[in-house]
C-alpha cells in the first residue's frame, strides 16, 4: 500500500515520536511538533502511538491514497478536505452533522476520528483560521527507513525522508486492532466513525503557556522577571521546528558586581537543552526551543515550558501572542502523567470497543 503526495503545501514531513537516545552524542530529537496529537492519530488507527505519521504545517498539501486506507487526523492548522473523487460521505456519525462542507461537493473532514478512504481520493489541506500542525495517520504508519530508531525527518543534516511533490509513501501492514476498526467501514465511498477522542483535542486558542524556572532564572534582574510572568510576546515569523522566537521582550540578566560596580553579562560555557528550553539570546529577546533544537546552548535559560503545553505551543502561529504563567515542578510533573493517562485510557477504550 502507499500513498503519493501530490502537493507538499508550505511543509510536509514525516515524523514520529522523535530520535529519543541521542542527544550525548549532540543528535537532536526531532519527531512532531505536538508529539500529543501525533500519538492520538495513530491510537484512533489502531497503531501504537509512536508510529510515523505525516505532519503538515498549515494547508497547501494534497495527497492521493492509491489503495484503500483508514486514517485519521488531529492537529489544526489545516482542514482536511476530500476534493476527488465526488465525496459521498456515511456512516452513523454523519447523521444530521454539518461537517463544514464548501465549494460544492467538496466535504471537510473531522479531525479526531477514524475515517475509511477508498482506493484513488485525493484529500487536500485547505486554510483554517487557527492552529498550525495537523496530523495524519494511516493505519500501519509510513514505512520510511530507519534512521537512528526513528522515522522522523530532521531537514537539516538530511535525516529521514524528504517529501516532495510526486513522491510516493509506503505504508507497513495493518494491526490486528486496524483490522478490526475497519472491517465494517469498507465501502465505496469515505466512511467516518461514529466514535472518537473528541474530548482530547487540544484547546489551541488559550495565550497562556505553563512555565517552570529556568537554571539561570536568578540571574535576570526583576525588571525582567516580571516582564517575563506578566507581558505578552508575539511569535515571530522567523520561528521554525528549530525554534519558536518571540517579540516584544528585553529581558536582560544583572549586571552588578560586588562593590556596586557595573559589569557586562559574563559569557556562559554551552550547556544542556531540550525541547521547551526558553533561552535568552544577546538581544533579549527570548528563544523556546522546539522539536529540532540543538542539544547544548550557551544562553542563560529563564524557563522551561511544561511538556503538558508543548503541544499547545507547537499550535501557535507567527503573529500569535501568548503570555506565561509560573508552576511547580510537582504541578508539571501531574499534569504530563495526566496526559499520559489520557492516552493509555484511549488505546484501551478502542482495544475494548473491538474485543482485542
């Protein structure tokens, strides 16, 4: 089975979970943005969690399923929409639904649902209003080789596979649990479940992003730490997977010595960083680091955002403003095991429905 992808639209790669295991060796992570909704996908095409998926950065791309497939979608930025053949969508979830159809017959998919696509629909990427990544799954994930134990592509050493227009994916061999989900579904025209994980979607509109303390926190002056807890900076249009850049912010670190005397910012020896690192860059300006971040860096680091809010984050857009609001280690640590549960209570739930 395989898929072509017609369009790449402004991005489209494939991702996993990331290239977990490597970083002492200064490899970067990489996998999706929002690792959270990658997960969910797959979980509603009966996939482990961590299998590779297609990410696209906000709408432009098309792709033509050459056999039939169930996939799913979660995410935002884009809304999928089947644009060939004719769409005639069934199934009990379509019963009296608005799906937000336009021009024509073309119909908008749901995202966070099981969805059957016959053999020959093309699905095309078409502008939303917010969000920024959306996920697709296809039952068996996308068999890409393995590069360092992931699939995911990280651009800039080349890593992974590089989409392009008129390639074609291929797709490993369905689940016992995909079986399962779509034995009922097949039919001529696209099919979308009744059930789902609706409940899961990410509430993508909240500015407020969930912050601990960063190493250097005390360093900065507190003109800048109140700046930092109580502003709001706008993303930046040159943010990237590598880096989510805010403007609006001049936080600067103290630059009193013993005696009174005024002293520059000492430099800082290159230490270690992650995804969510919040790091000050000479101009004060601060940097959160994203997916394909580096490994070590060598500005002071004000905070780290919770890895409960990373997907949150990874859904914001250029022009976007947020702000940030101050937790504990401990409230960090509840609210990523809550998420966590969240996850294994689906994978059960579908597990359950199908008597697997």
């Amino acid at each position: 089975m395989s898929v072509t992808i017609i369009k790449t639209g402004i991005y489209c790669s494939v991702q996993d979970q990331g290239r977990r295991g490597f970083q002492r060796y200064g490899v970067p992570v990489s996998g999706a943005m929002d690792k959270h909704a990658a997960a969910v996908a797959n979980l509603l095409c009966g996939n482990s969690y961590d299998l590779a998926v297609l990410e696209f950065v906000l709408h432009g791309a098309s792709i033509e399923f050459n056999e039939d497939a169930l996939i799913a979608f979660a995410g935002s930025g884009a809304a999928p929409m089947v644009i060939s053949p004719t769409p005639y969508l069934q199934g009990p979830y379509l019963q009296g639904k608005d799906l937000g159809g336009r021009e024509g017959n073309n119909t908008t998919l749901p995202v966070h649902k099981s969805i059957f696509v016959p053999k020959n629909t093309i699905v095309e990427m078409q502008y939303a209003d917010k969000g920024c990544m959306m996920y697709m799954a296809i039952a068996g994930g996308f068999d890409v080789p393995l590069v360092m134990g992931s699939r995911s592509m990280y651009a800039p050493v080349g890593a992974g596979e590089k989409q392009v227009a008129g390639g074609r994916l291929q797709v490993a061999g369905m689940s016992e649990v995909s079986r399962s989900i779509i034995k009922n579904m097949v039919s001529e025209n696209v099919v979308v479940s009744k059930w789902g994980a609706i409940e899961l979607i990410e509430e993508v509109e909240t500015d407020c992003i969930r912050v601990m303390r960063g190493h250097e926190w005390e360093q900065f002056n507190k003109v800048s730490q109140n700046k930092w807890l109580n502003d709001r900076f706008t993303i930046s249009n040159s943010s990237d997977r590598m880096g989510v850049r805010l403007e609006g912010g001049d936080l600067r670190r103290e630059q009193v010595a013993g005696g009174g005397l005024q002293v520059a910012e000492s430099e800082m020896i290159s230490t270690a960083v992650t995804m969510g690192t919040v790091q000050v860059i000479p101009d004060g300006s601060p940097l959160i680091l994203m997916a394909d971040a580096q490994t070590t860096g060598g500005y002071p680091r004000i905070a780290q955002v919770i890895d409960a809010d990373l997907p949150i984050l990874a859904q914001k857009r250029p022009g976007d403003k947020i702000r940030f609001r101050e937790v504990s280690p401990l409230v960090a640590e509840e609210l990523y095991i809550n998420r966590q549960e969240e996850l294994i209570r689906l994978k059960r739930n579908i597990r359950t429905k199908f008597s697997i």
